[in-house]
C-alpha cells in the first residue's frame, strides 16, 4: 500500500514528506527551512531563531477567538540508526517506508516516527481551515535527540500559550504527564602507544535489539559495549589496537568490536568463548538474535599501552548501566553507556544517566565519576536537563473525557522514562499546563522502529476533537 492512500491522509503525506528530507540532530537545516516554507505558504505567522527552531502562528477558529492559546510542541530531528548491511546515507538519502501488517516501517533504518509523526499532526492541523480551535502556538525544535540543544536555546518569553499539547510519546492510549531529566557524562583516556608483545585476536558483537535507552532500558537486551569489555576484562596481557561500539548515546548500543594483542592466543581464545558462551545465555529470552564472533587477526601498527587499556575496559566493565530503579511498573532511574569511540588521541565512551527524581540522577552521576577517576580517565558532564514532575491539571481530565468519547475507555495516566521538552518548558513557563501523548511506535531509536497506522488514525481524532473542547 502506498504511504498516500493511508488515512488521515494530510498527516501521511506531511510525514512523508518529512522522510524525504534528511534531519538527524544537528543536520536540521533544510528541514527546518522546509517548515518555514510550509507556513509562509499557507499565510502563517512564524518565526525561525539562531537554533533552528520553528515557532509558527495560527489564528482561532471562527467563533473560537475567545479561548486560550493551546501550544502544540515536537521536535523536528530523528535519530539516525541503520542495520549493519545497510549503505543507507543519512546525510543525503530519503527514508525508504514499507507498509507491513498494519505498520508504518522503514528498510533497515530508523523510521524518524519519533518525532515526525508529532509534527505531522502539527502540520496537519495548521493545514486544514475545516477543524474548529483556538489560537495555536506551535513549537517545533531541533536536537531534542541530543541532549534537547534546540529547547534549551528557545525564548519561552515569547511563547503566550496556556496549554502545551507534546505529541512525543509512544503508547496507544496512553497520557504521559511526567519525564525523566536526563545527565550526559563523555568519559576519556589519553592514549599511550607501545609496541605489541603478543598475537591478536578480534571479538566482534552484532545483530542485538537495542532500542531506546529511556523506554526500553528495562527489557534486558544486551548493551554491547558492555557486553564487549566484559569479554576482556583480566584477559592477561590485553593492548588495545582498535575498539569500538554503539551509534547514539541515548540508544541501547547493538554492536561493538575491538582488536587487542593479547599475551596467550589459545588461553585467550578459551576464555573468550567462555565468555561468548555465558552472554548468549544470558540473553537468549530477551535478546536471542545477537551473535559474538571471536576470530584470529592481524595489526601492523603501534598498540595503546597495557596500563591505559586495561583502564579503559576496566572502567567500562566497571561503570553502571541499565535500568537501578522501578516503582509500581515506572522507570525510575536508569543509565545507558550507549557509545565508544576510538579518537586519534584518546578512547571516549559517554553514558547517559536518566532519572524522575534529580537527585538521583546526580547521585548516578557522582558514582560513575568516581568510577572513571578510580582508573585514571578525564570526564566532562556535557548536558543536562530537569524532570517534568507528576500534577495533577484540569486539562488531564479534559483530555481523559475526550479520549472516552472517542474510545469508550479510560486513558491509562503515567509518567515516562524517556526525555521530553516539556520538563525545561515547565521550569520556565511553570503556569501553563501540560500533556503528552502520541500514536504507538516500536523500536524507536533502532532500525525495527514501526509505527501504528490505526493507532495514528486514532490519536489525530483525539488531538482535533480535544483542540476543539478547550475552553
């Protein structure tokens, strides 16, 4: 079936558009211009600041003047992840989509539902003059995937709504009126080059689910990094020649390789099956399609020291990562180590620590540090952002009474692990009520990411008859 004949059609085609433009976090020029075109088109007020982001202006309905400004907020960026046989490039080619069962896919990428399904409704309901609403205030960012760059550089003094609508989650019928903050801390080990003192092997681990480090850190799928330094870890004698692993921070890591000398080639190999044979039990209920490969290799080249390799995947073994705490089915707090990157001059690996409550996420934060000091590496916290913490609001009720109109059935009210903007909005506009809510997605942030096609038939009817109740 072709993406134009699904329904509603406006928010299919606008979404369609959207995959045609490349826009991963930090590459979000055309699309953001894209959008300014889109409202400079249709008679739009909008504007476009110094961090790309887009705020566009609509005027009521006719005979809706009188109600309250309502925002309706996403994020234009998408995390770019794609299988490893893939030659997709993100930096110029389209998203290619695949209708399969009732779901929205793409051809071993990330899809970008998250978010260009949020601002597909956005464009949807700027677009159509038949639906009935107040005044809208639309506020589409950029980089929300890293690190929420685009919402910590918005003027909010300039934002005059009194309710915000984020259309970023990803659960059918669900009303998310709460986030986790989130912590980024890049962690780094100056090299030290010697020559090689033994024969080398190479360990490489592919194929694992992955998957978004807030929403599905509590699966238990195999974090290949971790995964990688666990293999290693008091393998006598360990040089480091190349090591790697993960795409983004803030995704489950897949994949992870390296190639080390190592003092005794046949022990070495003995232990690593062991080990091989360990992880793949482990994870052979929650992740069975991983695989761990060890093999003989060659390097030509000045390896990194044993004293800094040994520090590096100690540090690795050693830091934190996935889920720490869960309160009645809630994530509570969380960490990822979710890249590793081998740099002309040093080893960097970055995790990123998640958590409702701010303290503990510091307090995470604090013991990965004194972790990665104990082995002698430099640290930098990069970012961090402030929760959305629970409340209860009129507009939850009006939302839930809306929902049950359309559905017959309550709206299961809940609060995220994952990062939404809504928590740095909230710090600064701490008046204007907020919700959440979107179409059901899968595998966000991971190449099996999908999204409902009924489920967004659904969630747009609700958005329209909700904008059309607020008084």
């Amino acid at each position: 079936m072709d993406i134009k004949n699904l329904e509603p059609k406006d928010v299919f085609q606008n979404f369609y558009e959207l995959t045609q433009i490349p826009r991963e976090s930090g590459n979000e020029k055309e699309v953001s211009d894209f959008l300014v075109n889109f409202s400079k088109e249709r008679g739009l007020e909008v504007v476009q600041d110094e961090a790309l982001n887009v705020i566009i202006r609509k005027e009521a309905s006719k005979g809706y003047e009188d109600r309250p400004i309502v925002a309706l907020q996403g994020h234009m960026d998408m995390v770019c992840v794609k299988e490893d046989d893939s030659d997709h490039d993100f930096e110029k080619d389209p998203i290619k989509l695949l209708v399969e069962d009732g779901w929205l896919t793409a051809d071993g990428t990330t899809l970008g539902a998250d978010d260009g399904i949020g601002v597909a409704f956005i464009m949807g309901i700027l677009d159509d003059d038949s639906l009935e609403h107040g005044p809208i205030e639309a506020i589409i960012t950029t980089a929300e995937e890293t690190s929420m760059v685009g919402a910590n550089a918005l003027d909010l003094s300039q934002i005059k709504a009194d309710y915000l609508i984020n259309i970023d989650s990803e659960e059918e019928g669900v009303l998310t009126i709460g986030c986790a903050g989130g912590l980024d801390l890049e962690v780094e080990f100056d090299k030290e080059y010697e020559k090689s003192e033994g024969d080398f092997v190479e360990i490489s681990l592919q194929g694992f689910e992955g998957g978004h480090s807030g929403m599905e850190i509590d699966k238990f799928r195999c974090n290949a990094i971790k995964a990688l330094a666990r293999m290693l870890h008091n393998i006598e004698g360990v040089q480091i020649a190349d090591i790697k692993g993960g795409v983004k921070r803030n995704a489950i890591p897949t994949t992870a390789s390296a190639v080390v000398s190592v003092a005794n080639k046949d022990e070495a190999i003995k232990t690593l099956e062991e080990r091989k044979a360990e992880i793949l039990n482990e994870y052979k209920d929650t992740d069975p399609k991983g695989t761990i490969t060890i093999k003989e290799a060659s390097f030509d080249k000045e390896v990194i020291s044993k004293k800094v390799s040994k520090d590096v995947i100690d540090a690795i073994f050693a830091l934190p990562d996935g889920l720490y705490k869960k309160y009645k089915g809630s994530i509570v707090t969380s960490s990822n180590l979710g890249l590793l990157e081998n740099k002309e001059e040093s080893i960097m690996f970055s995790t990123m620590i998640r958590s409702e409550v701010d303290s503990a996420k510091l307090n995470r934060a604090e013991i990965a540090i004194e972790i990665v000091k104990r082995f002698g590496g430099k640290y930098e916290v990069v970012s961090q952002y402030s929760g959305w913490q629970r409340e209860e609001t009129p507009l939850i009720d009006l939302a839930n009474e809306t929902w049950k109109d359309i559905n017959g059935n309550d709206l299961i009210v809940a609060t995220t692990h994952g990062g939404l903007e809504c928590g740095l909005f909230k710090k600064e506009i701490p008046h204007v009520e907020m919700i959440s809510f979107g179409p059901e997605i899968e595998g966000a942030h991971s190449p099996m990411e999908r999204v409902n096609l009924e489920s967004v038939a659904n969630n747009y009817k609700f958005l329209v008859e909700l904008l059309k109740k607020i008084k």
